[in-house]
C-alpha cells in the first residue's frame, strides 16, 4: 500500500507540532495557534506530495515543510529575517512531549510542557541546543549532525550526551 500524504502527515503530527511550537517563538505564539500552522503545512504537503522522492524520507520532509511555513511567517507577519537552513535544528526526544489525546485540559498541560522545554533550551549553550535540535527534533543522524556542526561523528555523540544531560537537569528530571 502506497504512502499517502493524509497517512504521513498522520504518523507524523506530533512530531510537526513539536516543531512548529518550538520554531514560532512566544511573540509568533501569541498572534497564532500552532495548529492553524500545522494544517497549513498539511495542505502544502498535500499539494506538493508527488515532489517527495522517497516515502522513507516523508517525516524529514514534513520537518523541513513546517521549518519553511514557520520561517516565511516570522519573516512576513513577525518581521524577522528567514532563518538559515544550516542553523536548522531537529529535535527527536524521549521527554513527554507529544500527547495524543485532545481536549481543552490536554491542549493546556501540552502547552505547558513545551513552554518548559522551550525555557529549557533557551538556557543551553548554543551548541548543546544545536546538537539537540538537530538529532532529536529534526531527526538527523549523528553524522548528518556533525557535518552540519563540522565536528566528528563521535564528538557529536558525547556531545550529544552531554547536552541531554543539561537539558535534563534544566527540567528536573
């Protein structure tokens, strides 16, 4: 059964979420809800499917649609220049991040939880954020890491290790 747009944009919606909050900044939160951008990207993914050259790659390229959709935002309704790519960051964590369920309650406790996250990451150093962003959000391997960070694959390891340890304890796990 082939990968339909509907289907990965399903698989992935937590994921996108996660990223969008996390991109939009509290000034972009205050002006728009981080759904009404995800379904923005879902109609572009929709539109733009058959330019995905493989299906294994549908959830790094939903990634970068939403990265795009929050960049061209802050740059036309927010006034800050379009980020670099280079500078992009991916995020995959094993924090409770993402929650499934829905309902007002739900919406809020998420809410929170990435407020805490995103406090969290703004307290790292630039590459300990960098370096978590990139794997843990983005998804990309430690290679694709460290040639984004030019820097070894196992210096992005330790590195890696290091700045989840922060992370952690910035949230008080």
């Amino acid at each position: 059964m082939p990968l339909t747009p509907e289907i990965a944009f399903e698989q992935h919606r937590e994921r996108l979420l996660s990223v969008i909050y996390l991109r939009m900044g509290p000034d972009l939160r205050t002006r728009m809800d981080p759904e009404d951008i995800l379904q923005e990207v879902a109609i572009e993914a929709i539109h733009s499917w058959k330019t995905l050259s493989d299906e294994a790659n549908a959830g790094a390229w939903l990634v970068t649609l939403a990265r795009r959709k929050v960049a061209r935002i802050l740059r036309d309704q927010v006034g800050v220049a379009a980020r670099d790519p280079r500078r992009e960051h991916a995020i995959k964590t094993d924090l409770p991040v993402a929650d499934r369920r829905s309902g007002p309650v739900t919406a809020a406790d998420r809410k929170d939880r990435l407020g805490l996250l995103e406090q969290a990451l703004t307290r790292l150093s630039d590459d300990h954020r960098e370096v978590i962003l990139l794997n843990k959000i983005e998804g990309l391997s430690a290679k694709e890491v460290g040639d984004r960070m030019e820097r070894s694959e196992n210096a992005i390891h330790l590195l890696l290790s290091r700045a989840l340890k922060r992370l952690a304890e910035e949230l008080k796990l």
